[in-house]
C-alpha cells in the first residue's frame, strides 16, 4: 500500500478544511460573536497538521483503488472529526458524540439533527453547518483533483471512491478539467438560487445558508419550522432547486455544450422527472381533502416530493400527519434517491433502471432459454461488471440497512422510528416518521445508536464499500511492512 500519498492527501483535506473554517470566523466577525475564535483555533491546528503531512512529498503520487477508498473513507473521517471541534469547543452543542453527529450528517448532506432548538445557534454555528452540505454535495475530494494534479489514472481511483452512482466518467480527456467543470457548475447553480432568493424577500444571511444547503441536497435548516414559515414564492424556488440539483450534473455539461436534446434523452433524468411527476399527483390527489386550497397540497406534495428523492430533507408542513399512502411514497422515495454525478443519495435512479432490467432479462431467459439479451441505458449496452457491482451494492446495502434497523430496535422504540431512523441516515435524507419526523430530532437516541447512526450516514454518502473496505484485514496487511524504499514499475506507472 501507498501510504505516503494517503498521508498525503490527508494532510491537503486537512489544509483546505482549514482555509474554510475562517469562513465561519468571518461570519462571527460580522455579527460580533465570540464563538468565532474557536473555529479559528481549530483552523490553525488543521493547518499546522497538514504542514507536518504535507511537507515531504511522497516519491510516488502514484495509488491504485483500494489506496483510492481507504484515503477518501479516512479523509470523511479527518473532515467531519475537527469540523465537530468548533461545536464542541464553543459549548453549542456540550457532547462529542452530538457534535460528531451534527457535522457527519452536514458533510454527507444528511441533514438528521440532534438539536431541538436551532435558532439558539450563533451565526457562525447556522452558517459552519450549511456550508458542510455544500462542501460534502459534490465532495471535497473532487475539490481536491480540481487543485492538485495526481499521476496517471489515481485520479479515476479517487474519483470512483467518492462520486455517487453505478459508474464514473469523465466529461472531458482530464479528469483534473472535469472537476474544475463540475464545481463551476454547481457554484453558478447556487449562486443563481441565491439571488432568486434575494428577489423573494428572503434576507441575506437565510438566503446564503438556504442556498448551500439546497445545492448540497443537505437540508439543516436555520428555523426551528424549517421551510414551513417561509413564503409559497420561496417554497417554490427551493423545490426547483433541489429537484435541479438532484438531476446528473453530466445533463447540465451537455447543455453547456449545446447538446440539448442529448441532455434531456439521458434515460436515467426522464426516468427521475417522471418519478417526481407520479410521486406529486398520488400525493396531491391523497392530502387534497386535508389542505386549505389546491395550491397549499400542490406547493406541499411538491416540495416534500422533490426534498425526499433528492435526499435533501427540507420540510414545508408536517407530512408525519400525511395520510398512510403519502408517507409510503416517501419511504420509498428515500430508497430511490436522485440521480448518479448529483449532489443527492439514495440507491440512485440509475441502479434501480439497471435492476429492473436485469429482471426483465431474467424473466426472458426463462421464456427463450436460448435467447441472448444485453442490458443497455441510453443506447449503449452496460458491461456486465457494472452490472454485476449494482447487483452487489444492492444486496450489501439490504444487509447493511437490516443489520442497522436490528440494532437501533434495541432501544425499544417503535419499528416506524427505528425504520425510518436508519432510511433517512443511510440515504442522507435527514427527517424520518414518527420520533424521528419533521418536528422531532435524533437527540433522544442513546449514544451507542448515534454512533450506529453515524456509521450508515458514512457508509450512505461513500457508497458502502470505500468505508466497508476499511474493515478488511486485507486492506492493511501490507501497511505496516518494512521494504526498501525503490520504485517498482507497474502499467499503470510508477508505485512506491
């Protein structure tokens, strides 16, 4: 194993995780709060960490998959670990394992919150845990390649670690140029949210922290009620936003290029909208009798709708008091999840398509034993390790989920909270039913649950493996092996 490139890379998470926490101190600055100092402590020990890690260069930049998976599992770690150090130092939230809580499900855009009262944060806090959705919607490793060039194909290997979805690709030959394109993409998208925001009426600070979190699909919101005391205007731009965010953000590359008609004939996005559409009318039509007018069940059905397949987790009304057939859909929109290459969670559209015609195939066999059919998405015929890795990751997340559900039930809670609990961690979706609703929050959980908790938001954000791989023996069996320090020529280059 590459050790040195992983202790590497590390130390450069560490130093951009730096720089970022003097943002927070500036927002402290502008409203005269104390609790900035604290982060600005903190920035400077990340800061001083990644000089020690970074100040020797490894001989090779070299680093092959599972050198690419135990550096981005232990970089989510690094992140979220001294992003909770501000919260803890402060005294905002008293409790470690609160704070590691609060900031994991900020970094993996889960937005499930410990804390009962929100608007009782300082700026700085409201602002620190926006802006770890947008830091962690389109990956900070990402942000990494867009900045730091790495030899031959490491840099696919990084990105096959972090980026959601079946498979990676790349928009342009360098893949160094294809995370610059994504950011500029995702920035310009939020900063045009911001300013449709501003135009509501919405005041400065709110629009800031409603627009990182909209963009990272995250949903911490800065009002107790989340989105239910805002205007329907503001409703309305957040759930275009989010249902925005939540499409394939190589869509957006194509329309950039003026491929329009090929952007909308992605089957993965048509299939996404027409979830969405089906999901908005059976609820429209289901809480119709319950809502002050058409328009109120629209603008509701719609927001949650486009909230939960995007695994953001804003909330406009209550929707635990939702009649059953509602709540349903939503759990199942939890499961289904946003498109592959977005900012969103889930399973991904993209695998259940593969799933659902890997049955058909199936079903066909069985009908013409001798027949051969390929499984294709968007005209090209998908390889069948590709298929064979969402087969994979479908039964690992199913025994994963069940495992978590199996543990949390231990509390003696009921099987809704528990359920619900584990769907909307392990999906990075934020709100569940019951105790863990819309109005309610993961504060009442035992430590030991939080950490399980915590774990899934990991696990659901990385794609399951990257993190799982960190508990293979095999991963680390050559780490502590002394061998002479000489280059060894592989085909993909040069390996330490």
């Amino acid at each position: 194993m590459n050790s040195s490139i992983i202790r590497y890379i590390l130390g450069q998470v560490l130093r951009i995780e730096g720089l970022l926490l003097f943002l927070p101190a500036i927002v402290s600055g502008v409203y005269r709060e104390h609790e900035g100092l604290s982060y600005c402590i903190v920035a400077l020990i990340c800061l001083l960490l990644s000089w020690l890690m970074t100040h020797k260069k490894p001989i090779s930049q070299v680093f092959y998959l599972k050198e690419g998976c135990i550096a981005t599992s232990l970089s989510w770690i690094f992140l979220s670990f001294f992003g909770a150090l501000p919260f803890y130092l402060t005294g905002e939230i008293p409790s470690l394992t609160d704070a590691m809580f609060e900031t994991v499900s900020g970094f993996t855009t889960t937005g499930a919150s410990i804390l009962s009262d929100v608007e009782a944060l300082s700026h700085c806090a409201l602002f620190w845990r926006t802006f770890t959705h947008w830091i962690g919607g389109m990956g900070v490793l990402v942000f990494l390649l867009a900045v730091i060039p790495l030899s031959g194909g490491s840099n696919m290997n990084l990105m096959r670690a972090e980026s959601p979805g079946p498979s990676v690709g790349k928009l342009v030959p360098k893949l160094r140029h294809t995370a610059r394109i994504l950011y500029i993409i995702y920035f310009v998208m939020t900063m045009i949210q911001f300013i449709l925001l501003l135009l509501g009426k919405m005041p400065v600070f709110e629009a800031v922290c409603t627009s990182l979190g909209t963009a990272g699909t995250g949903g911490f919101g800065i009002k107790n009620d989340s989105f239910a005391s805002y205007s329907p205007y503001l409703q309305w731009v957040v759930t275009i936003f989010m249902i925005l965010f939540g499409v394939n953000f190589n869509a957006y590359y194509l329309v950039l290029e003026g491929k329009i008609k090929k952007a909308f004939a992605m089957e993965e996005v048509r299939t996404y909208f027409i979830i969405i559409l089906v999901a908005i009318a059976i609820i429209f039509f289901n809480i119709l009798g319950s809502s002050a007018s058409i328009f109120d069940a629209l603008t509701h059905s719609s927001f949650q709708v486009a909230s939960i397949i995007t695994t953001t987790g804003f909330a406009s009304t209550d929707f635990d008091l939702w009649p059953s057939t509602s709540k349903a859909i939503l759990v199942l929109l939890m499961f289904i999840g946003a498109c592959a290459g977005s900012t969103g969670g889930g399973i991904k559209v993209s695998r259940f398509i593969v799933l659902v015609k890997t049955i058909f195939k199936e079903l066909l066999s069985y009908i013409h034993p001798k027949s051969i059919k390929k499984i294709k998405l968007d005209g090209k015929i998908i390889e069948h390790e590709v298929v064979r890795s969402v087969n994979v990751y479908f039964i690992t997340f199913m025994i994963l989920f069940t495992t978590s559900v199996f543990i949390v039930t231990f509390e003696g809670k009921d099987l809704i909270t528990s359920f619900t609990a584990v769907s909307a961690t392990i999906n990075n979706i934020g709100p569940g039913l019951a105790m863990v609703g819309p109005t309610q929050n993961f504060g009442h959980f035992t430590i030991f649950t939080k950490w399980i908790l915590i774990f899934d938001m990991l696990a659901g954000r990385l794609e399951l493996f990257p993190l799982l791989i960190m508990f293979h023996p095999a991963a680390w069996k050559d780490l502590f092996t002394v061998r002479p320090n000489k280059k060894i020529k592989t085909s993909g280059g040069q390996h330490e």
